[in-house]
C-alpha cells in the first residue's frame, strides 16, 4: 500500500530532501530541516500529505478517499508524542516560569 501521509518533527522524519517530487517543496524541505542528523534544527511536529493525494483530491470533486483519512489519525498520535516530549523539556529546565511571566505581564 503506497504511503500518502509523512510526519516529521522531534527530531525525526519520514522523507527529505530529495521527495519534492512526491512532498513538494515546502514538505521536503520542512522533513529534511526536522530530521537532518547535523542540522538539529527546532522544527515544531506536523504531516505533509502528498502531491498524489493533492491531484487526486482536485479531480475528485475535492474528495481525498478513505486511505488518507485512515493515515491521519496514526499521525496524529505521532504528533502528540512529540508534543508532550516538547511539554516535559520545557517544564524540566524552567522555561515554563518564562512563558508564565510574559503571559501574566501581557494580562492573559
């Protein structure tokens, strides 16, 4: 079965680079920014659903058929893990006291 959505984020991703073909360029770029092993970049967990899915979902009367809608719940759950290990390491070194501070001095 051909796999239609990637997730990237925590440091991992399922594509990169050299899938803009099939994940556009934003999506190849933001896999290749989150899971490049030298580039350790911050890049905040999502999905890219791919250009096939794209196509498919404009001659189909905007219609993306049950595969994808099966795919997008395991993601995210993939989404969440990272979240929460996000959650932890903010909490675990103090910035939490950080974001509470500026978010009482804006009056929210």
């Amino acid at each position: 079965m051909a796999k239609y959505v990637y997730f990237f984020g925590g440091g991992k991703a399922d594509g990169n680079e050299s899938m803009k073909e099939l994940l556009g360029g934003k999506g190849a770029n933001l896999a290749e920014m989150a899971g490049h092993k030298d580039l350790k970049l911050p890049v905040p967990p999502g999905f890219t659903i791919t250009t096939d899915v794209c196509t498919y979902y404009y001659k189909h009367k905007k219609s993306s058929g049950s595969t994808v809608s099966q795919e997008v719940p395991l993601t995210d759950v993939q989404m969440r893990t990272v979240a929460y290990r996000l959650l932890e390491e903010v909490e675990s070194t103090g910035v939490q006291r950080i974001f509470t501070r500026v978010h009482e001095e804006m009056g929210e």
